[in-house]
C-alpha cells in the first residue's frame, strides 16, 4: 500500500472531480441537444436564485484546481478569464485546468504539508498550512462546485446517477465461499 502525501490526497482527487464533470457536462449537452434546449438556457440555471449558475460553478471549481496546485507549489495560480460561453469553451477550461494539474510534479507538492498557504478572497485573508489548506479548503470547494453542477443538470432532469459522479470504478461481482 502506497501511504498518502499531500500530492495524492489534492491533486489526482480533485483532477478525478473535473474529469467526471466533463463528463457530466457531455451528458447535459447530450440530454438538452436531444430536448432542443438552447445552451444558455440551462447553462445559466441554478439550484436557488442566491447561487451561481452552472456555467459559474464549473469556472470555479477549475479556479479552486489550478489554485491548488500552484498554491501547493508555491507558484502563481494561471490566469483563465471567466469568458466561457458555452460548452465547447468549458469544455476548454476543463482540459486546460487538467493539462495544469498533470504539469505540476508531485515533488513540488510533497513535504509542503506545513507551508504557510494564503488564500485572499475579497478583503479576506485566510491563512492555512498545506495539510490544511488541502483538507479544509480545497477539496470540500472543489467537490462542491462539481456536485453543485451535477445537482443542477439533475434537477433540470438529466439522467444522472451516483456512477456519473464518481467515474470510473473497479468493480466487481462480490466472491462468496
């Protein structure tokens, strides 16, 4: 068994969460084409008037994945401008955040545990040590961004199941003696 470092309990995780929402977001694209719903229309829906839109959602769970793993690196987080339309360009966003992911190494994130990460949202400065910066923050945002989009094509009636969420799986008929 391989022991967990800070690399592998952030980044494959959260690289898995915007893989399957891709695919989700394929799945959407597919159940509204077929339904001749435009884009917009279900790009911009949202599961209470107070939270972002779909379309929002999926621009930050990609800015909470390309800030971790810079942050975890002690780079600068990649600039994406929230100018995504429809679902070829966030589609886009998806793979460019995925293609940051796979170009930070492990080494560069591993033995960082206890390094000071600050994270300034608006006029809040929120400090935290990579452990918990990776433990407190990161994944909970990142998987609550992507659950948020899944709940919202859910509730707009595409045929989405737990499977969809969690991806691929290893599994297998259960062995009985």
């Amino acid at each position: 068994m391989t022991a967990t470092t800070l690399y592998s309990a952030s980044i494959p995780v959260i690289r898995r969460a915007l893989a399957n929402l891709s695919t989700v977001l394929d799945k959407g694209a597919e159940y509204f084409a077929d339904k001749g719903v435009a884009e917009a229309e279900w790009l911009n829906a949202r599961l209470a008037e107070d939270m972002h839109p779909l379309l929002r959602q999926i621009q930050i769970a990609s800015d909470g994945a390309k800030g971790a793993a810079a942050r975890l690196s002690d780079q600068t987080p990649p600039s994406f401008p929230d100018d995504e339309t429809s679902v070829a360009d966030l589609q886009a966003r998806i793979a460019r955040t995925i293609a940051y992911l796979d170009s930070v190494p492990a080494s560069a994130i591993d033995g960082r545990e206890d390094a000071h990460i600050l994270l300034e949202i608006g006029d809040f400065a929120i400090h935290f040590t990579g452990a918990t910066y990776v433990r407190d923050f990161v994944v909970p945002n990142v998987l609550f961004h992507t659950t948020t989009t899944y709940a919202i094509l859910r509730n707009l009636g595409v045929p989405l199941g737990k499977r969809d969420f969690l991806g691929d799986m290893d599994i297998r008929p259960r062995v009985t003696s």
